[in-house]
C-alpha cells in the first residue's frame, strides 16, 4: 500500500511540474542540495527540470567528498541528457549542440529556467540568434521569423530532414501556404520552377525583396529567361511594363495559373489596365488611350475584335515603335514601300495594293500607290 502511495504522490508532483506550478521542495528523509544554504533557488524557478523538483540530485550528479563538496557527472557527456531524452537523437540529422562539447546545455539550464523549455535566453528566437543570425538587417522578413518562432519549422534537436525542419522543404511550405498548393494542383499552367522547392526563388528566412525573393524581378526571372533577357534589354523599343521594378509580375503569376504563359488574366485584359490611359513614352510622345481609340466603333480590326494584342505587338521588347511585330510606318501617310508594311502584309495579300485596277478602289485610296 506503500508503494501505491508513493508512485500517486510522484505522479501528482509531475502533473504539477508538467503544469507550470511551483513544486515544494521534499521534506522527506530524501536527501537533496537544495537547502537554504546551498542552492535553493533552483527549486523557485518558473520551469523546474525534473530531478530537481524532486529533489533528487544523485540522477545527473554523484558525489565524490560531501565534506569537500566534490561531486562527478552521472555520466559523461551528451550521454547525461540523452539517458532521459533519447526521442531527441533518434533522428538523422542532430542539432551541432547535442553532439559537441557542453552539448544541451548550449541552449538549456540544466536545472530550470525562468524561460519556456529551461532556454537560458528569454526566447526560442533568442536561443536561436546566439548562433544564428538569421534576421539581421533583412526588409522583409518570413512570419515566422518575425514572430520568433523558429521551431514552426524547424525541429531545435533533430529532425529527418536536411537542415532541421519538422517535414519536407515544400510539404511544410504548404502546411500554411494552401492557395499556393491549390493552384499548383488545380491550375493548367505550371511554372515550372514551382514544381520544385520554393527556396529556388524563395529566402525561407528573410530578404530585402518583397515576397522574400531572393532577386528582386525582373532580375529574378532573368536567370532562367535569357532570352527575354536580351529582348528586353537590347531592344530599341523596351515595354516599361517588364523593365520597372517589379517588372514580369506585373503580368505573370509567379506559381500557376489558368491562362497560358502564367498571365494573370486574358491578354487583353492584361494590356488595359495600362492602355485604358494615355501612357507618356517619352517627353516628345504620348499613347492615347486605347479604350477610347475603340470606344463605340462598329467595325474593329479582326486581331482587336479577337482581343489578339499580339497580333500586331511583342510584349517584352522589339525594333519597331509602339512595340509593334514587323515594320509599319510610324508617320501618318508615309510614301508607300513594301518593306515599310510588313505588319500589314503578315495577314493581308500584297495583291491589295500592287494590282493597279481593283472592283473596289475606294477601298484602297488611303495608300499611295506604287507608279510601276
């Protein structure tokens, strides 16, 4: 009956210390160091290991001389800890602490702490900062981070991932970012650096670009697209929109996306949000806006009325104004060659304007026609 008493009693005071209230300290025959001489504040603190609210010193500690005061560990090394915390380095991969000199107690006071987990800094983020400083001088940081939870993704004693974390690199990207997983799942265009891990574009802790891109675009995108690279930057005609800051997500979803080439929406669509406004190319010249060269019209140009920007334009760059496929003359009534309307002639028949007699002439008078 004894026994059974015993074994409730150690029970509770578990309960209690797994709960945050204060243990009393045993005064039992049980011999202990935590007397009012020597060491009783390690029974007083807000997290108390174990074996010391139990009073029971003799599981880490044995002693050698109690006149001298001397006294050896239990056992040697990470051994100590681990005899108790052996789920800790059943992983693949260990935090560098538990296997070197000084091993937990890098980051834990042996003893108790006023700190969550016995840290002997303030905070799981503080602990983590001692050695790596993940956080310094960033603009933007990742929510974890900035929240100083580190251990959202990583696993602080070990863990069967490469570099700590508690699942695989992009399954635990997901496990917060859902609509990135839906899209990528769901959506018929694929870009397909995102079937790979997120960190190809991603800082996973912070960066100085928005959406912790490693790059700020265009820069970014570049690094795969060089060809678009060279057209946007050799061109002597450049579209702003891929250029500026922030360049191809002006137009492209970085993840996927349910029209072609990642756009964020129909072509079309895409080219008013800039073009139902004049938009200044220079000092010397202005585009008007392109909803009012077509407003209330009643007969459209077939690639417009198809709502085919790019039937006439290139979207990133070109060497012929307005951004415009093949040659077309930039001034109005402009002498007649061939080569001057090559744009025109990628749909429409030579034969329109070198056949000298037509049924229909009227059709034909806003051109100069050739003499021979």
């Amino acid at each position: 009956m004894l026994k059974i008493i015993d074994k409730s009693v150690f029970v509770l005071i578990c309960v209690l210390i797994s709960s945050g209230f204060a243990v009393e300290k045993p005064t039992g025959p049980q011999k202990t160091c935590m007397t009012a001489e020597c060491h009783a504040d390690y029974g007083e603190r807000g997290e108390v290991h174990g074996p010391v609210a139990l009073g029971d010193c003799t599981s880490c500690h044995k002693p050698l001389n109690e006149q001298e005061h001397t006294y050896q560990m239990a056992r040697e090394g990470a051994d100590l800890c681990q005899y108790c915390h052996l789920d800790q380095t059943a992983k693949k991969h260990l935090h560098n602490p538990l296997e070197a000199e000084g091993g937990c107690t890098q980051c834990h006071d042996p003893h108790g702490s006023d700190n969550k987990f016995f840290l002997s800094s303030k905070t799981v983020a503080d602990s983590c900062n001692e050695c790596h400083e993940t956080t310094k001088d960033m603009k933007f940081l990742h929510g974890p981070v900035a929240a100083g939870e580190c251990t959202v993704c990583h696993d602080p004693h070990g863990s069967d991932y490469e570099n700590l974390l508690g699942l695989d690199p992009n399954d635990l990207c997901f496990s917060c970012h859902e609509v990135t997983r839906s899209e990528l799942e769901n959506f018929e265009f694929v870009h397909e650096p995102a079937r790979g891990e997120c960190t190809g574009c991603h800082d996973v802790h912070g960066a100085d670009n928005v959406q912790m891109l490693v790059d700020d675009a265009p820069g970014l995108c570049y690094s795969c697209h060089e060809d678009i690279k060279k057209t946007a930057e050799t061109s002597k005609y450049r579209h702003s929109a891929v250029t500026e800051a922030g360049g191809c997500l002006n137009c492209h979803t970085p993840h996927a996306s349910t029209v072609k080439n990642g756009l964020k929406a129909a072509p079309m669509e895409l080219c008013l949000k800039c073009h139902d406004k004049p938009v200044e190319v220079d000092k010397s010249r202005t585009i008007g806006a392109f909803t009012a060269q077509i407003k209330d019209m009643q007969f459209l140009h077939g690639p417009v009325a198809e709502k085919d920007c790019e039937g006439c334009h290139v979207t990133h760059g070109g060497d012929h104004f307005s951004l415009l496929a093949k040659a077309y003359p930039p001034q109005f009534y402009a002498p007649f060659s061939k080569e001057n309307y090559d744009l025109c002639f990628s749909c429409h028949s030579e034969s329109i304007v070198l056949t000298r007699e037509t049924p229909d002439p009227v059709s034909y008078t806003h051109l100069t026609l050739p003499t021979n």
